[in-house]
C-alpha cells in the first residue's frame, strides 16, 4: 500500500513540474534538483523559495521582451 502511494505522489509531482514547464512556470523543485547537481558547493546555499519566485518573474517581466510562441 505505502509503495502505491510513493507512486501516486511521484506521478503528481511528476505532473505538476510537467504542467509547469508547459505554461512556463517556475518549478522551485526542479530549481533545487539543477542547483544540488550542477552548483553545489561548500558554504553555498541556493535561493529560498520566495527568492527563486522573485528571480522568476523579474526575468519575466522586466526584460521587455516578449516571452510568448505566437
């Protein structure tokens, strides 16, 4: 029962960051696992949460540009 579980959450997680990379949404998740892989380093800590969000919708919005595929 526990591992039908584990699964059911794996696969709704794996949904949830799917849907988000679809829309174009901040996954703070998928943030952490980057992070952790590729900039891990002593004494280095990534962005909060609340600090990844903010980064998100600075680089959104404020460059100008337009970030749409039509």
């Amino acid at each position: 029962m526990k591992q039908k579980l584990r699964a059911i959450r794996r696969f709704l997680r794996q949904t949830r960051s799917t849907i988000k990379f679809i829309f174009g949404m901040p996954d703070y998740d998928r943030y952490l696992k980057h992070w952790y892989a590729n900039h891990a380093a002593p004494g280095a800590f990534p962005m909060s949460e609340k600090e990844y969000y903010m980064c998100a919708l600075r680089d959104r919005y404020e460059k100008g540009g337009v970030s749409r595929c039509c």
